[in-house]
C-alpha cells in the first residue's frame, strides 16, 4: 500500500493517525511490511529542460545547480507527470 503525503511538517501528524488506524484495522499490513510512504517534494528546480526535486531546504541549498526554484505547496500543486517523477521513479 502506497500513501502520498505532503512535504510539509503536518505530514508526521497524519502519518501517525494513518498507522494507528492501520495498525488497529489491519496489523497484518505492517507486520508483513507493505505499507510505503510516498512523500512530495518541498522544492522543484528547472534548468533548460531538466527538472530537479528536493525533499528538504538543506537539500536544496547543498544540491542547487543554478536555475529556477519554485516552492510547492504540496500534492494539489504538481501535475500528474511531477509526481510520477518525483515520487514513483
């Protein structure tokens, strides 16, 4: 089972909830590890045709290349193929 979260520091409070619900409905799910969590990226960076995502702001800072970074406001603010990219490759 696959989760898709935001990136954003509320993301710890539902993962919690999720589990807790998980673990009380279906215990086999993580006794049996099958549960991954698909985190959003907090930043994406494009440079001519490539595009870069970081998962935090030390990240960004440490692996910046020198285009242009835009701030995601979570899973409601990339395309389908962004999160193809960022969270399924």
């Amino acid at each position: 089972i696959g989760i898709c979260v935001d990136g954003d520091l509320d993301v710890s409070h539902i993962s919690l909830l999720i589990t807790s619900a998980i673990r009380k409905l279906c215990p086999q799910i993580l006794e049996e590890n099958r549960l991954c969590w698909l985190k959003a990226p907090l930043f994406t960076e494009k440079k001519g045709k490539e595009q870069y995502y970081y998962y935090s702001e030390e990240e960004k800072q440490k692996l910046y290349r020198g285009g242009e970074i835009i701030s995601l406001k979570g899973l409601g603010s990339m395309s389908t193929k962004e999160m193809k990219e960022s969270m399924f490759s």
